[in-house]
C-alpha cells in the first residue's frame, strides 16, 4: 500500500469516526413541516404607510421576540428578511389565530408615575371604583400605575453602555424629542418629590403592558426640578445583554411599527411524521436498490462503492446535523436525491478505468485504476462545480423550501466528492493489490468491458451525420410542450398567485360532492375541494381570513366529525408577485451562469450548445406538467433547477470527453471525435441515471404529494437531461462550429476565382 494510499485511508477513517460521533450525540434540526407548527411572514410598515427601513425592521424584531416569549413557544426562530420582512417560526403552535392576535398589534410603549404598591386582590380605585392598572415590576411586586404621562413614540434613543467611572456598571441612556422631553421632565419631578426608596418615587416603563423597568429617581433630583430630556440615565444591576436588551426594546418601541402578516402556514405533526417515514423509506430502498445495481454492474469494485456511499450518507447527514442546517421537507427529499448522485463519481473513474484495460489489456489492474481516477478527475470537478452553481443559485435566489433545498444539495455534493475521491479510492486501491483481485477479472469488475460498452463497440452507430436531424427532432419536442403550456395552461400554486390552501383529515369518510355541497351551503361556494382517500380533503379558495377558516372547518365537521387541519399555507398577492419574479431571476441567472461557466472551461460553442439543452429541459418538464394538470409550486422550482444542474451535468461529461480526444488529435473531424466522446460516455450517462432513477422511484411511490411532484419532475428531467446531453447539446455545438468556421481564401488569389478545395472538419472527410 503507498503512502498516498495510507493517508487516504487515515483520513476517511478520522472523517467518518467524527460523522459517526455528530450522528450518535447530535439531533437534527427539523423544520417545521416536520415537526408541525407556524410560520409567518410579517412585512413591517411605519405609520405612513411606506416600506420601513432595515434599522425600524431590526427593532420591530426585538419587540415581536418578547411578545412570542409570552406564547411559551420553545425555541422560536425570528430572523430578518430583506429591509422590511420578519420571518417567524413557532414549533408546535398549531392556532395560527393565537399567535396572530399576539404578533399583529402594534408595539405599546408608555411611561407611568407610581402611585404605590397594589395591596393583594386591589384592581379598582377606592374612591371612585375604576379599573386600575396594576403590573408587576421586575421583582413581582405589584404597582399600582397611573395613567400614561409618556409614550414610546417621544423616545429619540436608547443606548446601552458600561460607566466606569462612578461603579454604575451597565447603564441605559435615553434622549427624548422636544416636547416629549419636557413631558419626562415633569414627570420625573413629581416623582421627586417623594422620599428616596418610596414606591412613588419611581417610574414605571411599560411595553404590551408589562414593566420592562421601573427605576427609582436618583436623590439628588429636586421635587419638581425633574431629569433634563436628555442625558437620562437608567441605572440598575444589568448584565451587558440585559441593558442591550433594555436599549433594544425602549427604541423599538419608541418606532411603533404596524406589521401585516403576508405569509401564514401551519403544518401538523401528523404530516411531519408521513414525510420523515417516506422519506426514511424511500432512503433505504433507493440506496439499497442503487447499491445492488453497482455491485451488479461493477462487481467487487461495485460492492466497495456501495460502501462508500453508505459513507457518504453517514458524512452528509452528519454535517448537516452538526452545522445546525434546518431539515425541511424539499431538504431531506434533496439529501435522498443526492445519494442517487453520489454514485456519479466512482461510475465516471470506473468506466476510464474499464477503457485503459480495454485499450492495454497487458497493464496491470493498479495502474488502470489510477489512470481512471486521473482522467476522470476533470469531468468529475467540472460537473460537481456545475451543480455547486445550481445550488449556489437556490441559496442566494430561493426562500424557504427551496433555500434549504439548495444547502442541503451543496452539502451532498461536497460530501459525495469526499466519499467517491478519498474513501473509495483508498478501498479500491488496497483491493487492487491483492494478487487475486487482479488476476481474476470476473472478480473485480473492472477488467472486463461492460455490455453497453460490448454493444456499443460492435454497432458503432453513425449519430452525427446529419445534426440538424436531431435538432428537428428536440424542436418538435419543446413544441409539443410550449403547445401544453399555451392549451392547458400551468397550475400555478399558492405560493406564485395568493390565496389559502387548507387541508383537513376527517374521522369519517366524506366524498367531494358532500364536501363542496356542504361549504356552499356556508357561504365557500367558490372553493376548489379535492380529496386524497375518503377522509383527507384540500380546499383552495382566495382571501380567507383565519376566523373564516375557523367557520370553514366547522361546516366540514358536520358531515365529517371530528375535523383535523393538517395544512395551512396563506400568502398574500405581493409575495406572490415576489416569488414569481424571483423564479424567474434564478433562471435567468443559472442560464447566464452556466453559460460563462462553460465558455470558460471550454469553447464558446459548447457553451452555448449546453445552454440550448438545458433550455430545451425546462420548457420540456414545465410543459409536461401542464399537460399532467400538475401544480407548479416552490418544491417543484427545486426540482426544477435541479433538472438544470443535471441537465449542464451531463453535458459537461460529454464534452469533457470531446476535448480531451479533440486535443489529441486536432486533424481528426469534429463530428468523428464528437460521435466517438458521445459513444464512450454512454455507460457512464446510462449507469449514473439509472442510480438517481431507483431513488426518484422510491419517492414517487413513497412520498406524499409534495414527494411525488418533485420526483415526476426529476424524473421527466433525467431522462430528458440524458437525451438532450447527446442528441441536443452535441448537434447543436456541431451546427455552430459549421456556421462560424469559413475557410480562409488561398493567398494570392482573386477573390472570384475558385477556392482550393478544404476539409470541413465537421463532415468526415467530404470536400467542399
């Protein structure tokens, strides 16, 4: 075993030892369409009915977070999106109404004189029997708080920060406007003049009506001389995040910002378990399957791959969980896709290796092997970067769904180039030395052509003779799909036009026909009603605010029983119009990407060649669900994008090939080396799709519906990718190298004179 050999081996054993330690002390983060709760949307605006800046937003943030702490929801997630947009998280919170009428008022900030403490069970005054408001400070001790003297809205600033000099520690510093500071003056006069310690001498900062800080007038302020407006200190025994938090909150709620809810989904855990367990499912068998056709196709070699890609999972799954990346549903259905395409790799070194025993069948099985991993190492670089791009554009272009799909993706790929460079070369090169791998041939699977490549050597098919026959033939396909996408039309989801989707499970069975009858009857006679099995119904309608979807499910509940949502997703027009425009944008950009990309790494012509074909995918797998009546949502842009990176994936194996034999042989015609790279990539193009088909399989039978449509959609992709890598790309490289190459005239003479005859490179000799 050599050195290089060794250190392969050391590495992936401590890179697998650490995986296996994440996976055994580490849980996943699961999304919440795995674990069940709500996500918002909240677009933040100022009173004047403008966007508001990221400043306002940031503190509107601060404000929200202490109003859902009072929800006691375990772990929220707030995070900011955009300059005006606040993303809200709430696991298991299955009332979206709750927690609405919690995060939709504005913020509420006041300053309160203290009339004393409160006497237990005393919420009333004495004298003239009014509602008195009585809240607990910091301590617990119950106030009794006079009416607002101050509102947030006259707070210039607070700031947090640490005094040195007279041992005060963490300090908060407010500035007040004009004739809020006037009012702060008086207020804090009165409160002067009472004795120091006494109750009365302290004022009560409320927010949503709880005391967020009551503190006293320091002694040395005269009766009604009051704190001057600016330059007020609050002082206290505050930690650095503490008067961070207090800074934080006293200007956020100096800036009430109403916020508008224009995303709302809630996702109940029965869901969450489905798409775990098909998911989990779909895994098992797909691998399983995928691991028993390598081993079939490449026999030992195959089974040491095999292991590798168990690795790789391990690896995968492991770095997600300990990077903290969210599990969502478009997320794991990612993680399974990509060990489909993990086995891409160890397939393209596997079938290099076969061609150098194939064309010097006296090397030894060691060398072969070596040769392939060098050889393949620049299809297997240029491809994995094609589809880091592609998931690159899903993380900075998507949201939600799609984002996590996109880390989700990158991670596989990274993980599937450790496992298929570093671990399943080190298993293949020790098996390789061992004297009866090597000489037994029908062991290793490797120095023995495969039957594509025996079949394929025999036939030599003449593909590209005529290019444009194969174009015509994409053309009819892309117009056939255009024809659906015009005739049909594309089911654009909730997400792309507004509205409600809600579905519900019922206890007892109930027909579409019941269903519809039954919501017109309650005033939703405009409601799209589908059923999955007898009890589990879908409605689709427009605007629907959430006590109409109370008053929708309880008319469901009259002919079906008890009546369980188990899916809510309410998106308001303008992110509609948002998604939309960003869809477009990520495809605008992949195309502009994957061009330069290719322009750089090869010529301009297999660039554009390579363009065409992805093209040629997308409208093909957009106008085949329109044809299918299938709907086009988050999940299937995923997919979607995914086709494309497969798509320019498969293409830059073939033309990978067609530069590596073109710049052997430059005299040779184009169309002679494109015929032949295309002829010897075939194993390659077949074995790598029928690995990613078991898993798309296993999903489309297993999965749920969201499951199910982004499988379909990868799975028209693939087999149109495969098609369109050879008989689009490749023809159409070929018609531009033929349209732009001219030959030259013949130096001295005229320009109307016959030219010397020139071999076209691009027709096998014929004389022009």
């Amino acid at each position: 075993m050599t050195r290089a050999t060794t250190v392969r081996a050391v590495l992936a054993a401590a890179v697998l030892l650490v995986s296996v330690f994440i996976t055994l002390t580490m849980s996943p983060r699961l999304g919440l369409d795995l674990q069940g709760g709500t996500r918002m949307v909240l677009q933040a605006k100022d009173s004047a009915t403008v966007e508001a800046d990221r400043e306002t937003t940031d503190r509107t943030l601060e404000v929200l977070r202490q109003r859902i702490d009072s929800l006691g929801v375990a772990e929220p997630v707030l995070t900011r999106s955009g300059e005006d947009r606040i993303i809200v998280e709430l696991p298991d919170v299955q009332d979206p109404r709750q927690a609405a009428a919690v995060i939709g008022r504005t913020a509420q900030l006041s300053f309160h004189e203290v009339l004393g403490a409160a006497p237990p069970g005393t919420d009333t005054a004495p004298e003239t029997g009014e509602k008195r408001l009585i809240l607990p400070d910091e301590q617990g001790t119950r106030l009794d708080l006079g009416p607002s003297r101050l509102s947030g809205a006259g707070v210039k600033d607070a700031t947090a920060f640490f005094e040195a000099q007279q041992a005060a520690g963490w300090t908060v510093k407010l500035d007040f406007h004009k004739d809020a500071g006037k009012d702060w003056t008086k207020l804090t006069g009165e409160a002067a003049c009472h004795p120091a310690g006494d109750e009365r001498r302290r004022v009560a900062i409320v927010l949503d009506e709880k005391v967020i800080s009551s503190p006293q007038v320091d002694p040395s302020v005269g009766c009604q001389a009051g704190l001057p407006s600016g330059g007020t200190q609050i002082t206290g025994s505050f930690t650095a995040k503490e008067a961070r938090d207090l800074a934080l909150l006293i200007k956020g709620g100096a800036l009430p910002v109403p916020v508008e809810i224009v995303e709302q989904r809630t996702v109940g855990p029965t869901l969450g378990a489905a798409a775990i367990d098909a998911s989990a499912q779909a895994a098992l068998i797909g691998a399983a399957a995928t691991a028993l056709f390598i081993t079939f196709v490449y026999r030992l070699f195959g089974a040491l791959a095999a292991v590798a890609l168990a690795a790789y999972g391990v690896i995968s799954y492991a770095a997600l969980v300990g990077l903290g990346v969210t599990l969502t549903l478009p997320g794991l259905a990612g993680f399974v896709l990509a060990i489909g395409m993990a086995v891409d790799a160890n397939v393209l070194v596997f079938e290099r290796a076969r061609e150098e025993c194939q064309d010097r069948p006296t090397r030894t099985l060691r060398s072969a092997l070596t040769t392939g991993f060098q050889k393949a190492f620049s299809a297997v670089a240029d491809s994995n970067i094609t589809t880091l791009l592609a998931a690159g554009l899903l993380f900075f272009l998507g949201s939600g769904p799609v984002k996590g799909f996109g880390v989700t993706l990158a991670i596989g790929v990274i993980a599937s180039m450790f496992s298929a460079l570093v671990i399943a070369r080190a298993l293949t090169e020790i098996a390789a030395g061992s004297r009866f791998v090597s000489d037994y041939r029908g062991v290793n699977g490797i120095a023995r052509p495969g039957s594509v490549r025996t079949w394929l050597t025999r036939k030599d098919p003449q593909l590209f003779r005529k290019p444009v026959r194969w174009l015509v033939i994409s053309t009819v396909l892309v117009a056939v799909a255009v024809a659906g996408i015009v005739v049909r039309g594309v089911d654009l989801g909730v997400e792309f036009t507004g509205g409600r989707l809600v579905e519900y499970s019922t206890s007892r069975p109930v027909d579409v026909e019941t269903a519809r009858s039954t919501l017109a009857d309650a005033g939703f006679g405009d409601a799209e009603i589908t059923t999955a099995g007898d009890r589990d119904i879908s409605v689709r309608t427009g605007k629907l605010d959430n006590d109409g979807e109370h008053a929708l499910r309880t008319a469901l509940a009259t002919e079906g029983g008890e009546t369980t949502k188990v899916r809510d997703e309410l998106i308001g027009p303008s992110l509609g119009d948002e998604l939309r425009r960003n869809a477009l944008i990520a495809l605008g950009v992949a195309v502009l990407v994957q061009l330069a990309y290719l322009a750089v790494r090869f010529r301009w012509t297999f660039a554009v060649g390579s363009v065409i074909a992805m093209v040629h995918d997308v409208i093909i797998v957009v106008g085949a669900f329109a044809w299918l009546g299938r709907p086009v949502d988050g999940i299937f842009l995923a997919a979607l994008l995914t086709v494309i990176g497969y798509s320019v994936n498969d293409s830059v194996v073939v033309f990978d090939r067609v530069r590596e034999l073109w710049a052997g042989n430059r005299k040779t015609p184009l169309a002679t080396i494109a015929r032949r790279a295309v002829l010897q990539t075939v194993p390659r193009t077949v074995n790598t799709g029928m690995g990613a088909l078991f898993i798309l399989v296993a999903l489309a039978v297993l999965g749920g519906d969201s499951l199910t449509d982004f499988a379909l959609a990868l799975l028209i992709g693939i087999v149109v990718g495969t098609w369109s890598s050879v008989f689009t790309a490749v023809p159409g490289a070929l018609v531009l190298e033929r349209t732009t190459t001219a030959p030259p005239p013949v130096p001295g003479k005229s320009s109307r004179r016959a030219r010397a005859p020139r071999r076209d490179p691009l027709d096998n000799g014929a004389r022009v």
